[in-house]
C-alpha cells in the first residue's frame, strides 16, 4: 500500500552530505546539474533548457515534500535529488499489503563516481525502516543504466523482475529492472 511521507523539517546527515527538503533559494544549483544532457535522460526527463523549467520542478518538489535535495558538506552546493515516490509493488498482489516507497535518484556529472549516491541511499533506507515504519523500498533503473545498477547493488536491493517503463516526456519506452529491499534486510 502506499502512504503519504512529508519530510519538513527531516534533515539526514552522512559522512559527507545532508539531505534536507528543497527550497526556492536552490534553484541556481538545481538547474547547473540538471541543464547537462545526459544526467535527466538516464531516469526520463530531458534536461532542462531554462531556468524556467527547473523553477516549476523545484516548485512541485516543495509542493509534494516527497524529494531531498543532496547538499554536499565541504561546499553548501546543491548536488543532487533523492525522492520518495509511489512504487509499482503498491499495484503488485504479492506486495500490495506492505507499506512501500520507491526511492528515485539524481546526482550531479560531476560528482559521479565518489560513491555519494550510494551514501545517500543508505541514509534513506534507514530513515525509511526505522522512522517512516515501511515494510519495504522498491527501486529500478533503465536496463542499460549500469551505474545506477551499481548503486542498487552496493545498497543491497533484490532483483524482482524485468518490466517497461513509458518515459513520456522523452517520447521512448525503455526496458528496466525493478528490486526491492525489505525492511528486515535493510535492518541486518
Ligand atoms: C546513478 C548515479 C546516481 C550514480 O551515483 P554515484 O554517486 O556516481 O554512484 P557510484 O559512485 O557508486 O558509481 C556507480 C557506478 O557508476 C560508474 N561510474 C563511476 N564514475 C563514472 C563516471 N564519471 N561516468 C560514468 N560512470 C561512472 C561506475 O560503474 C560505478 O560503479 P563502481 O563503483 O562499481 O565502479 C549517477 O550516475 C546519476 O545521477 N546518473 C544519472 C541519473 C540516474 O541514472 N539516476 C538513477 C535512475 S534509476
């Protein structure tokens, strides 16, 4: 089943970033690593070509406080997103009695590499289980996205099975991989 997460005033600190809820005043950042081609296509979204496209998604990210943005600690910046989003296993019969989110990310080009989207994730998984009580976090990646593969195995997510996920803003279908985490794993 889904449930609603509101995460004001939610601010979850790691080695070498805080997660926090987004604000207008991170615009500027916003738009720098979402403006470059390449980083929004790998989850779906073209990248943005105005500040004007950023500030109306910066918008509804306040709007729905369902997303964190990544504020890395050395530089104050803005680096990336991390939301918690309606799961296809809400849908799913053999998951649908759990509470479950699935968790969406974006990191700045960059920054990719230095195992902060890994970090962060597991920050999240934590706050999931242990805070918000769900029973599980689901997550997927286009199949040729290897580096967020990457990132769902190094936080222990499980492969569930193959599916098609309709990008409509690019126009495209692409073939994905969904898994899932339960919170008994996650708390091992
Ligand atoms: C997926 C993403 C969040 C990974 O974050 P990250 O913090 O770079 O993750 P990691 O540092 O653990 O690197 C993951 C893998 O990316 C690859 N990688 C590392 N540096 C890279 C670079 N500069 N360019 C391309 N790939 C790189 C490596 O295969 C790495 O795996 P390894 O650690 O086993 O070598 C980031 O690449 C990104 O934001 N991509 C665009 C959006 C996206 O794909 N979101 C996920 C949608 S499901």
């Amino acid at each position: 089943m889904d449930i609603s997460v509101d995460l004001t005033g939610v601010v979850l600190e790691t080695e070498r970033l805080l997660l926090r809820i987004w604000k207008e005043t991170d615009l500027d950042d916003f738009y720098e690593y979402a403006s470059v081609e390449g980083v929004g296509e790998m989850v779906g979204w073209p990248h943005h070509t105005s500040k004007d496209v950023s500030r109306k998604i910066l918008q509804s990210f306040i709007a729905e406080k369902n997303v964190l943005a990544l504020v890395l600690k050395e530089n104050g910046k803005v680096i990336g997103s991390l939301g918690l989003h309606p799961s296809w296993a809400n849908e799913d019969a053999c998951f649908s009695r759990l509470k479950i989110k699935e968790v969406g990310y974006v990191l700045s080009k960059d920054y990719w590499g230095m195992g902060l989207m890994p970090e962060a994730v597991r920050a999240v998984i934590e706050f999931a289980f242990d805070r918000c009580s769900l029973d599980a976090l689901t997550v997927g990646h286009f199949t040729s996205n290897t580096q967020s593969r990457r990132v769902i195995e190094k936080c222990g997510f499980t492969f569930v099975r193959d599916g098609l996920y309709e990008a409509k803003q690019l126009g495209r279908t692409f073939p994905e991989r969904k898994y899932i985490l339960l919170a008994q794993q996650g708390n091992q």
